[in-house]
C-alpha cells in the first residue's frame, strides 16, 4: 500500500509522515532535503537553479515510487511527484524564474515519468492557512528557508487549492492543519487515525 502526503511548505508533512508510519508500522519515504546539492543554491539564486532543482525533485520522486512499488511494503511518502509538477515547477515558470524552454522540457519529462507510474493508494492533504504555514516555517529555522516571502506561500497555496480540486489519482482525504496541532496533542493525532483508518478499510 502506498500512502502519500501532500501539503505547502511548513504543513507538516514530515511530521505526520514519522508519527503515521510509527503507528501504522509502515515504511517512512522522507523527501530528500538534506542531500538535496541544489537547494541552498536555489534559495539564494532561483532564477539560475530553478530547472535544475525540479529536474533533482523529479528524479528523486520517480526513482522513490518505482521502488515503493517494487518493495511490495506499506510505504507513506512525504510529498508527491504531482506537486513538483503542479505546483512548484509551474509557480516558478509563472514568476519569471524559470524559462519557457525550461518549463516545456520539464512538462515532458514530467508527463513521461507520470505514463509510468501509478497514483498513490491514498493521498492525504494537509490543508493550512499562510500564517500558520508561517509560524511552522519560523519555529524549524532551517537557515534556507528564511528568505521565502509570503507572496510565494501564497502563490503555493492557490496552486494547491487548485491541484487538490481537480485530483483524480485516487483516494483523497483533506486534513484542516490550522487547529489541530497532532505533535502534541494525542487526541488529535487519534482523529487524524481514525480518518485514515476509515479511508483505508474502504480501499479493500
């Protein structure tokens, strides 16, 4: 079974990722942050390392899903190779910051990799206001992401209303993170279960 979570930067997916795959004993896919050579270098130039940085992400998620499902585990993901696509990669075409040409070529790759690939069993959508988003990107401190403005949350979070709206890939379940806080508080990580448990009965 392949679970995967979806969600804007700072929604908590990571999070969630590590407390479900804990108690639902599946095998946790983190997103490839720390070893990812691009990053840094895109926070602080993304007009020059936009392609480059959506050609790693999409490599990373095509080669994670290929081994999920040869792995034949209960696999949970942290975000989707739909919201590099979706999302990120056409966001920085829109601002300017990444070229038409560039844009085309990583569509086609995109729509290549996607031709060979199925949909999650069950994606789950943490859905969250811009300043709680905010709040949870101030409170990780990751040096790299202090320079995100709120104009490309924004931007983000329209882009993921819009994606979510139109999926089709399978089963959905939308999770409001702007008053639940799963980490420390037991009950509402319990409700979050719970729902999960529902989605998952109804999938066999």
């Amino acid at each position: 079974m392949h679970i995967a979570i979806a969600g804007n930067i700072g929604a908590g997916k990571t999070t969630l990722t590590k407390l479900l795959a804990k108690h639902f004993k599946w095998e946790a896919q983190l997103e490839d942050v720390v070893d990812n050579p691009y990053l840094d270098d895109f926070y602080n130039q993304m007009e020059r390392w936009s392609f480059n940085l959506q050609v790693y992400f999409l490599n990373s998620r095509f080669r994670q899903i290929l081994q999920i499902r040869q792995s034949g585990k209960d696999i949970i993901q942290d975000r989707t190779i739909y919201e590099d696509a979706h999302i990120f990669a056409p966001n920085l075409h829109a601002m300017g910051l990444m070229t038409n040409r560039d844009f085309e070529n990583y569509k086609s790759l995109f729509d290549l990799m996607e031709s060979l690939v199925q949909g999650p069993d069950l994606l789950i959508y943490l859905r969250s206001s811009i300043s709680n988003l905010v709040a949870q990107i101030h409170k990780r401190g990751r040096d790299y992401e202090n320079s995100i403005s709120i104009d490309y949350l924004s931007r983000l979070n329209e882009r993921y209303e819009a994606w979510i709206h139109g999926y089709d890939k399978g089963k959905l379940l939308i999770i409001d993170v702007d008053n639940l806080d799963f980490v420390a508080n037991p009950e509402d990580l319990g409700s979050i279960i719970n729902r999960i448990d529902a989605e998952i009965n109804g999938l066999f």
